[in-house]
C-alpha cells in the first residue's frame, strides 16, 4: 500500500480526481480530462504550421505505428532522437494526443518519434509488453541506421511503465545500443501493478487480461535488472507532479530508489504546481518549467 491513509484506491490511482484545476466546474475530473485531449490535439496540429515534417512508419500490424517529426531546416538524419510513450492505462489515447513534446525537440535540431501501440482489451497487457519490446527493436534498428547522435526516452504514465521494458529487454539492447541512450524519462508513471489489476476504475472486467501472478510479472518496481553496467552514461529521470495522489508520488519515490538501488544514474523530482495532465501539456511550451528541465538534461 502506498498510502495508508487511503479512503479510496479508485481516487488513488485516477489522476484526474487528484488535479486542483478547474475547481469551478461542476466535475473538475472531466474537465480537465476533455481539456487534456483538446489542448494535445491542437498541439499536434500547430507542428504544421510550424512547417515540421511528419514520416510515418510502421513496426509492425494493427496500431504499430510510429510518426517521426523533424524539421528541413535544422535537422540532418543523424540528428539526436527523443522517443515519446502516450500513457492513458494501456487502454485509451493515441499518438494524436501525444505530440506535446515535439515542438521545443524539433526546434532544438531533435527527431521525435511519437509512436501508437494495440490497446486493451485488443491485446492483454502481457501480449502489449511483448509488443512493445517489438518496438524496442524498431527504433533501436532506425536509429542505427539513421545513425542517430543519441537516444532519450519520455514516458508518460501508462507510457512510463511500459519504458521501464527498455531497461530490461536482453537480446535486444546490447552495449553499443544502450550507450546510444543518453537519458530515459520516466514523468508521472505507474510501476507497481498489484493494485490496480483488480481495480474496477482502472482494469474494468478485466479489460488488461491480467492475473494476479501477470501484476506481479508486469511490475517495473519488482523487477531486477541486468546489465545494469550497461548505462553508466544514461541518466534515469524518475519525475511526477506535485498533484498527484499520495499513491502516485509514492510509486514514483519508490521505483526511482529500486533504479538507484540498482546501480543505475537516477534522479528523482517532484514538479511543484504541475498535476497528472499538464505536466505534459507544457512540454510544448519553450519556457514552462518541464521544458526547461527537459532542456537542462541534455546540458
Ligand atoms: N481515466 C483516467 C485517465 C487516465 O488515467 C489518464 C489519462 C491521460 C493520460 C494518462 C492517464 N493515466 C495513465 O496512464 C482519469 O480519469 O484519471
């Protein structure tokens, strides 16, 4: 339990219940959800007028696919690349609303990939953390080939725990490859399963396909970690937004200490202000504080 003075584990892990905006709307809740998906979605279109170029690729059926954004004017093909994961429980949004963060990237001579996955209940959680680990491959295949100047990694709730896979993905990341990797981003995730895979709210008859020993399986928190040795010279960013339930914090405190623990090169950050939702919402702004912090990683 994260948190013992919890009344209710469905306001635990909705983040929406935990935000202290839109205080004078009726359901504050919905609103600041309906307000998320329009917002992305207008940054996803704003790229366009910013003369930003979009390739799409695909890694494999269905959702599998992957845009790539880049600009003519300041980016060659071996430009850096920064990796962005939507979150929305593995079971809702798109890359349509994932583009926050490609602006200030693009700008600053990046490629951002912005990639789409099956959701549940299409796949189970377990067949999706397989799928993703086809992705790993993809983008790690294109870098090299694009011979990209390095590689970050952003994931965002759901998006986070499914990163945590590229840490832990033997067969896939070699040496060379995890040296590519210059910071992974882990922003207001997930990494502990064991509460919510029965949870009404979160996993609604069972719309994951989860067991009880497959929450344990799928818990980044729980997992030990090879080749640690492997990233000496990839920063661990465990980040989360001030609100945010008791819970949330918790699990990101706790998954930062397991890395740290670990041996990995961690840091750990609660954002003030921020809650669940804009902390994504003002990746795309050049002088929010999570861009500025997002800029001071590469410095
Ligand atoms: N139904 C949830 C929505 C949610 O969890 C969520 C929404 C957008 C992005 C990430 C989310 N959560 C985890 O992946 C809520 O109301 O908080």
């Amino acid at each position: 339990m994260y948190n013992p003075e919890c009344e209710d584990l469905n306001k635990e892990y909705f983040p929406s219940h935990n935000t202290v905006r839109f205080q004078d709307h009726q359901e504050p809740n919905v609103a600041v959800l309906d307000n998320f998906m329009k917002i992305t979605r207008q940054h996803r279109e704003a790229l366009f007028n910013q003369g930003i170029q979009v390739d799409q690729r695909r890694y494999g059926p269905d959702r599998q696919v992957v845009d790539i954004f880049y600009s003519l004017k300041n980016s060659t093909q071996a430009a850096p690349l920064m990796v962005f994961v939507h979150g929305g429980y593995w079971q809702m949004l798109d890359k349509n609303n994932s583009c926050s963060i490609v602006g200030p990237y693009v700008r600053r001579g990046y490629r951002v990939a912005v990639m789409d996955y099956n959701l549940c209940p299409n796949v189970t959680l377990g067949h999706l953390m397989e799928q993703f680990r086809d992705f790993i491959a993809w983008i790690f295949d294109y870098a090299e080939h694009c011979q990209s100047q390095g590689i970050s990694f952003a994931g965002h709730s759901a998006g986070a725990h499914l990163l945590a896979e590229v840490l832990k993905s033997p067969g896939i990341i070699t040496l060379a490859r995890a040296r590519m990797v210059s910071s992974i981003i882990f922003i207001s995730g997930i990494y502990d399963l064991r509460e919510i895979w029965n949870l009404e709210s979160v996993n609604p008859k069972n719309i994951l396909g989860i067991t009880h020993a497959q929450a344990e399986a799928l818990s980044p928190i729980l997992w030990e970690y090879n080749d640690v040795d492997f990233w000496t010279f990839t920063g661990m960013h465990v980040i989360v937004a001030e609100h945010e339930s008791v819970t949330f914090i918790e699990q990101s405190r706790r998954f930062a200490e397991s890395l740290r623990h670990q041996g990995f090169k961690t840091n750990f950050k609660i954002f003030k202000k921020y809650d669940h939702f804009d902390i994504i919402e003002e990746t795309s702004d050049d002088k929010s504080e999570i861009s500025q912090f997002l800029r001071s990683i590469d410095e």
